[in-house]
C-alpha cells in the first residue's frame, strides 16, 4: 500500500501526487547554507590549487579542472534551486544566491529563470515548444521540412554540436545577450548585464595577475566541463524513448511532468556532483522541493522510482533518438522515421 492508504503506485494520479509531495517543500535553512559551503570551497581551493600548479609550469595541475568542472556543476544545481524558491523559505534570499551563483556559472540569473519556469509549464507540450527546452521536431515535421532543413536539424541533433559546440554557445555567448526576452520587461537584461559585470570584474583581475594564457587554460576548460555535463543532464532528463508529448488539447502538466521527465540513476557520486536532479520526474511535479529532499521522496514512495527510470548505459543510447513518433508515442531516430511509413 502507498503511504497514504492508496492502492499502491502507479494508480494515484498527477494531482495526488502533487498533494502528497507538498509535504517535502520546506527547506532547511542551515542544510541549505551547509550544501552551498561543501560545494564553493572544495570549487575555490581547486580552482586555486590548479592556478597556482599551471603559473608554476607544472601542467599536471590541469587535470583538477575535471573535479574543479564537477563542484561547478553542483554550484549551477544550487542555483537551479534557488529559481524554483526551494533553496531558502526566503525569495530574497534565494534570489540574491542565485545572482550571486550565476557569476559563477556564467549563467545570468533572473534571465534563466524565466525562460526555466517556461520549461516547466510547457514540457512535452508540442504546441508551446521553443523556449527553455531543446528543439524536438516530430516525425512527420522532419518529413515536410525541405533537404536543407533536414539537414539543418541533423545537425543541430548531432552529438558533437549537441554536446560540444552547443554548451560553448549557450554558456559563453547566448547568456551574454538574452535576445530571446525582447518583451519581458527590463530584469531579464539588468540580470545579464549585471552578471557580465560581475563575470569581467575577477576575470580582468585574475586575468592581470595570473596572465590571461594560465588564466584562460584554468578557467574555460572547467566552464566547458561543466556546461556540457550540465546540457547533457538536460537532455537526458526529457530525452528518452518513452518520454511524453502532446498537443494542447490533450497535454496535461502533471502527467507530462511525471512521465515526460526522467528518473536517472546514476552511481552515487555522480548523484551527489549533480544534486540529485535526476530526480527529475519529481521535481518537475513539486519543483519546490530542496533538491537534498528528493531521494527520501522515493525512499517514502518506492512507486515513484519505477516511472521513466534510466539507468547511465541506457541513458548513451538516448543519444540516436531524435524526433517524436506521433503514432507510436516515443521518440524514435532518424533511420526509423526515414523507414516508416509515409
């Protein structure tokens, strides 16, 4: 039986879920500035430690931007949960640590969270695609489109732009400029001009101390690490074969939520580097949720751990699927679509 007298598992629905899940909102204020402090610190004495190896001639020294990549990534979960109020009970106080954060992670703060709260209201809606998310065309899209805007998009789904041009696009250039928020108001833009500036200000001082070459050989490698770790967290999370779309009139936020979303186990360490958001099924559910609280949600309700479930080698395999299959309802690859049926 599930925990609250309920025919166990997969037979309550979204919104009881959702009920059921509200008890885990509230954070713990000193856990929460605990998570920030064994994260920034062991991030700061690698980044230094690595610094002061390469100024030395001693490149071996390169090899802790990998760890240094891994604390970055945790720094950008901190923030993720900072946008969804879930950090602190405070909103100024999640706020000014996500702005404070997003320095770090290059990512201007209140610009992301907007375009990551329409992430979440939309995902796996077919109708409201193009903002927060990763472009997903469906078979018969990909079939109207012309030779070049096939190829345009085979491209833009090849692994290599996916997760290697693409995240030093976003990270380094796109969230310098939020050309995509032209119309929402002034915050988008003081968000990332303010954050440009507080990027320029080390990074001109460290830059003049250290010099930009053992600077720049220090400081892009973690930034990339971290950016491509981060993108491919993402697209694991809604990319998988039997995730969910729907077009509007039949698309639902709690059932796209948790079954569009994945449950991606991964080896404990890289659970904890990346703050346990492969519980993505049910943050998406109960986004307010301390990103510390999830695993206890699925050791309280061992159900939850059964829906969209992938392991780290079926998540590789995610890689080749590519479009929506509106018959079928998963996503499928290239080769099948051009097999199907016309």
């Amino acid at each position: 039986m599930a925990p609250d007298g309920t025919a166990e598992g997969h037979s309550r629905n979204p919104k009881a879920w959702s009920k059921l899940l509200a008890r885990y909102h509230r954070p713990r204020v000193l856990r929460s500035i605990f998570e920030i402090a064994v994260t920034a610190i062991p991030f700061a004495a690698l980044w230094a430690l690595a610094a002061w190896t390469v100024m030395h001639g001693h490149w071996w020294g390169l090899v802790l931007t990998v760890p240094a990549a891994g604390f970055l990534l945790r720094l950008f979960v901190l923030q993720h949960d900072c946008g969804h109020g879930a950090l602190f009970p405070n909103r100024r106080a999640n706020d000014w640590t996500g702005r404070v954060l997003g320095v770090l992670t290059f990512t201007p703060y209140d610009y992301w969270r907007r375009t990551h709260a329409i992430h979440h209201a939309s995902a796996g809606n077919l109708d409201r695609r193009g903002i927060g998310d990763l472009d997903t065309l469906t078979v018969e899209e990909y079939r109207m489109r012309s030779w070049w805007g096939r190829l345009r998009y085979r491209l833009y789904r090849h692994p290599a732009v996916m997760f290697g041009l693409g995240p030093a696009w976003v990270f380094l250039c796109q969230y310098r400029v939020p050309l995509g928020l032209m119309r929402s108001g002034a915050l988008p833009w003081v968000s990332t001009l303010a954050t440009n500036l507080g990027i320029a200000i080390p990074v001109i001082l460290l830059s003049w101390l250290m010099g930009p070459v053992p600077f720049l050989l220090v400081q892009l490698p973690i930034t990339l690490m971290a950016a491509t770790a981060g993108v491919w967290l993402f697209y694991v999370q809604h990319q998988f074969e039997e995730t969910h779309w729907a077009g509007s009139d039949t698309w639902e936020f709690g059932h796209a939520a948790l079954h569009g979303s994945s449950n991606y186990v991964l080896p404990d360490v890289l659970r904890w580097i990346t703050g346990n958001i492969g519980i993505h099924h049910v943050h998406h559910l109960s986004s307010r949720i301390p990103f510390y609280r999830l695993p206890q949600v699925l050791t309280d309700n061992p159900e939850l751990a059964d829906i969209g479930r992938i392991t780290l080698l079926e998540s590789f395999r995610s890689v080749k699927l590519t479009l929506w299959d509106e018959r079928t309802c998963r996503l499928v690859t290239f080769r099948e679509a051009e097999a199907g049926p016309v």
